[in-house]
C-alpha cells in the first residue's frame, strides 16, 4: 500500500504538468482544429528562461520563494510572446490552406525553436537550480512509507488554481464567451461582432503563458533543463488532450491526471524489471539474463512511457472520440 500511495502521488504531480500543457493543445484545437505541435517547444522555452532568471537571481539574499516567482513572471510574457507570434506569423497566413500545411508547419517551428534554444542555452543539460529545499512529509504512520514533498504540494496546489482559473475564464467572462463562440463557428461569430483574429490570438497566448508555468514546474522537480525536453512532455500532453477528448477542457484535465498516474504505477509495478531479477525461483530465466547483462535491470525504467500509450491506444480503439469526447458543446 506504501508503493501504490507513492506512486499515485507521483502519478499526480506529473499528471498535472501534463494536464497543463494539454489544456493549451486542447484550447487551439477547440477554436482553429488546430494540433500545434510546437507547444511543447513553449513549455521547453518557459523552463529554460526561468533557468536563466533563477541562475542570475541565486547569488542574491531574495528568498527562495520570491526567486521563483520572479523567474515564473519572466518566463510567462516571453512564452506567451512566442506563442503570439506563432499564431500571428506562421499560423494565420494558413488558416484557409489545407489542413495537412499548419500540421507541417507547426512540426517545423518546432525544430526551428530547438535548434534556436540549442544556440542560446547550449546542448548540455542544464542543472536547475534548487533554491527551494526540499521538504518530505510522511502520509503514513511507518518510517519508510510514503512521502510527499513541498514541490510536488506546490505542483499540486498551483496546477488545480491555474485549471480553476482558466474554467472561470472560459464560462464567467465575456472573453470565454467570445471564445466558445468562436470555436463553435467562426463565421456567425464574426457577424456577431466578435474580433476572430483577436480571440484566436489570445487562446495561443493564454495557453503558452500556462506552458511557461509547466516549464518551471518540470524544471523544478526534475531539476534539469535541456533543449530537447519539450518534445516528450508534449508529445504526452498531445496524447493526454486526445485521451480526455480533444478540445474539451474537463478532458484536457483528466486525460492529463490519468496518463499521470497510469505511467507512474506502470513504472512503479509492471516496469521494474530489477525487482523481477530478484525473483530467481519464478523467473530464472529473466535472473540469469539480469546476471549477464546488468542494463537489463534498468530496461523497465526505461519504458515506462510504453505503458500509458498502451492505454491511450486502448482507449481510442474502444472510444475514438476519448472520455470526454461526446461533450462537444463545452469546447473552448
């Protein structure tokens, strides 16, 4: 019991990265059908602008707290910045083109902002800076059980405002209303007096300003930075918004907290191969390929991934449209 409520914290504080990230896939896809694939490239630009702030601001007597957040205000504008002219630059000319063009083209910024963060930040990983000590808490009575940290509370706490405050925005104020409009049909919307081009703007820099936020949770847990590591993260965040149901909000959140957790008890149970090594009497076979080949101890680290996708594909197979899929009504 101590594993599994591990790993489902774990599995939670990873699910709300990637419910995060997925709310700004699902955002752009609910108003333009969009799949912006160089979202994860804005979450990567987030982590490693806050890097920039937090390694300037480190030397300093601010306390921790307050170098975080200054960080996370600096790297909010720059992405939301980016994901304005994304829009603005590379998206807009081809609203009207073929769907296959903006796919294409949002695969192609997002090599251009790796090899452009390559030129800034280098090709190193980057060790981010921890100016905020970590602190376990105990959720059980024993000594060694399970833990939760002022981190993952923080990831918590934060992820579950931002995802309060985006469906406030979204169903409370007249720019929500603009935007479900717009994503219902773009062409009465604009004879109703709404401004398209604005509204489809400010969707790509809302949901790049939640990616900035994502990139310094990803970077602050981990505790690493590279020009790659956006990829992956929004590759599962894609895969997140599809299992949820793309363009709903609710299944942007559930398709994140599950692929979260779905992935963390994989890695926790059925991954770990080093634990199968143990088991010699049940499986000599796997032992004694372990004994030879000691890598094969980290096999099951290694695809971890393997397993939400699994289910993802699952899913799709026995429900194409994803969980929340039918509620096409609630799209933003």
């Amino acid at each position: 019991m101590d594993i599994f409520l591990q790993q489902l914290v774990n599995g939670l504080t990873l699910g709300s990265v990637y419910a995060i990230v997925a709310l700004g896939y699902t955002m752009v896809y609910g108003i333009v059908q969009l799949i912006n694939f160089a979202h994860g490239e804005v979450v990567m630009i987030g982590a490693m602008v806050a890097y920039t702030v937090i390694s300037m601001l480190a030397a300093t007597h601010l306390p921790p707290l307050a170098i975080v957040t200054i960080a996370t205000l600096a790297a909010i504008p720059v992405c939301m910045t980016v994901g304005y002219l994304l829009e603005r630059v590379a998206y807009r000319p081809l609203r009207r083109a073929p769907r296959l063009a903006p796919l294409i083209t949002a695969i192609g910024l997002s090599i251009i902002l790796q090899n452009l963060a390559l030129l800034i930040w280098s090709r190193a990983p980057l060790p981010y800076p921890q100016v905020i000590t970590t602190v376990s808490y105990s959720l059980t009575s024993h000594p060694n059980g399970a833990t939760i940290t002022n981190v993952q509370v923080a990831i918590l706490v934060m992820s579950a405002l931002m995802m309060t405050g985006l469906m406030l925005l979204i169903y409370r104020t007249k720019l929500g209303v603009a935007m479900r409009a717009t994503a219902q049909n773009q062409s009465v919307a604009g004879l109703m007096g709404i401004d398209i081009n604005r509204v489809i703007a400010i969707t790509f820099a809302i949901g790049a300003g939640l990616a900035a936020v994502a990139g310094v949770m990803v970077g602050s847990y981990y505790g690493v930075a590279h020009y790659q590591m956006g990829f992956i993260l929004g590759l599962k965040a894609f895969s997140a918004a599809v299992l949820g149901g793309i363009g709903n909000m609710a299944g942007a959140m559930l398709g994140g907290l599950l692929l979260g957790i779905i992935e963390a008890l994989g890695a926790g149970y059925v991954g770990d191969l080093t634990n199968l090594c143990q088991l010699s009497h049940w499986f000599g076979a796997i032992a004694e390929r372990c004994q030879t080949n000691p890598n094969l101890a980290l096999f099951g680290s290694n695809y971890q991934d393997v397993f939400a996708f699994l289910v993802l594909i699952a899913v799709l197979v026995f429900r194409p449209s994803g969980l929340l899929g039918e509620r096409v009504a609630d799209r933003a």
